[in-house]
C-alpha cells in the first residue's frame, strides 16, 4: 500500500510541475522572491548557526532542541536528499557531519541502538548504503482517456525520451497543450517531465531517491489505418 501511495505522490507532482510550466511567463516575476533561498541554502544556513554553537562537540540532547536543528527537520525530504547527497559527495566532516548524522537519522526513523555513536560521517553513509532497494516498474497509464493513451503507449519510441541504461523506475508526467485532427491524421503537442528514481526502505520508511530525468517538448503524429487502429507515424 506504502507503495502505490508512492508513486501516487510522486505521480501528482510531476503532473503539478508540467502543468505549472505551460503557465504565463509573466508569473515568475512575483515568485523570485520566494524562491530567491532555496532548500538546500536554508540547510546550509542553518547548519553553519549550529556548527558555530557546537564548535568543541555536539551534545545531542541539546542539538535536537535547537531552533536551527528543528529548521532542518520541518523541511522534510527536500532537506534529506540534500544531506546525503553531502554524504556522498563527502562533504559532510567533522562537527558539521555529526549533525547531519543525527538529523538524517531521525528523518530516516533510524534507531540509535543499532548505531555506533564514534562513527565517522564516511562510516556512516556507507552503513546506510547497504539499506535495502525496493524494486518498483515504470509509470504506466491506466486511465480512459484516447489521446493520453496513445501518448503512453508511444512515448518510449523516442530516443529523447530514457536513458535505458539508469537502474531504477521512470515516473512520466504529461501535459497534452493542443491536439489537431485532420482526417486520419492527429497531431498532438505536448509537455513530458520525467524522472528516473530509486526507491529504499530503511527499517519502516521509505526513501525515494532521484538519479535522472528529463524535460521534453514533444510534437506527436499518429495515424489511423483501415481498422481504425491509431499509430504513430515516425
């Protein structure tokens, strides 16, 4: 079940984002401001406010008591993806890394029995590393609309459109702007946002981890034979 409202999340907010991007353009001049400090920058920010209190040591039981700490956790698995990409990129050290650890473990639901508190950043993230990958397909369209289908159905004849050698699961949010017909003929004008994820399950939770995707405008003809049948026309 934790499954399906996976990717049932991850499903609504592609669809979200190609909707937003066929919006006026006239819009963004009224959200630079909100976006001017992104998640990753509010991470960091309020980091820096919690290594410059915990200069000689973290003293945990006052760490996740902190405003800047709680900070990080409210903003959710935004902040996460941020802090293990740190970890992977390996620049999480030192006092700055322990905090990490023991934010990410708490999003993560990680049981501080299981840990060994002397542990490195680096020992850390390659623990978590051997967490458990949950094997999901590929987004398929189950809906009843004709136009949808046929756009499903066809979208993988691009060459655009995957990368077949990423692992992981392909999630396709479409947005259809304009269909034309013309006797046999329909062309249809549409947005795709797609992105390529993993998926892992870290004792009761699970993480969703993105590992590509793309955006693509795309232009698709089909054409109807003798039978009625719709395919499309390369």
């Amino acid at each position: 079940m934790q499954k399906k409202y996976l990717i049932f999340m991850v499903v609504a907010l592609l669809i979200c984002l190609v909707v937003s991007s066929c919006a006026p353009k006239e819009q963004e001049s009224n959200t630079k401001e909100d976006t001017s400090m992104d998640v990753d920058t509010k991470v960091q920010v309020n980091l820096d406010k919690l290594v410059s209190i915990y200069k000689d040591g973290v003293d945990k039981e006052k760490l996740i008591n902190e405003d800047a700490y709680q900070n990080i956790i409210k903003m959710g698995d935004k902040a996460l993806a941020y802090m293990l990409d740190e970890f992977e990129s390996e620049n999480a050290n030192g006092i700055r890394g322990d905090i990490m650890i023991y934010a990410c473990k708490e999003m993560l639901g990680v049981s501080d029995s299981n840990q060994n508190e002397n542990q490195s950043a680096r020992e850390w993230f390659k623990k978590y590393q051997e967490r458990e990958e949950v094997k999901l397909d590929d987004f398929k369209y189950t809906g009843n609309d004709e136009v949808l289908k046929l756009v499903y159905n066809n979208l993988n004849q691009s060459d655009d459109y995957r990368d077949y050698e990423k692992e992981g699961f392909l999630v396709s949010g479409v947005k259809v702007c304009e269909v034309v017909k013309e006797e046999d003929y329909m062309k249809v004008f549409l947005h795709t946002l797609n992105i390529n994820s993993k998926v892992y399950k870290v004792n009761d939770s699970y993480i969703a981890k993105e590992i590509g995707g793309s955006y693509i405008p795309l232009a698709m003809t089909f054409k109807k034979d003798d039978n009625g049948e719709s395919s499309l026309k390369k």
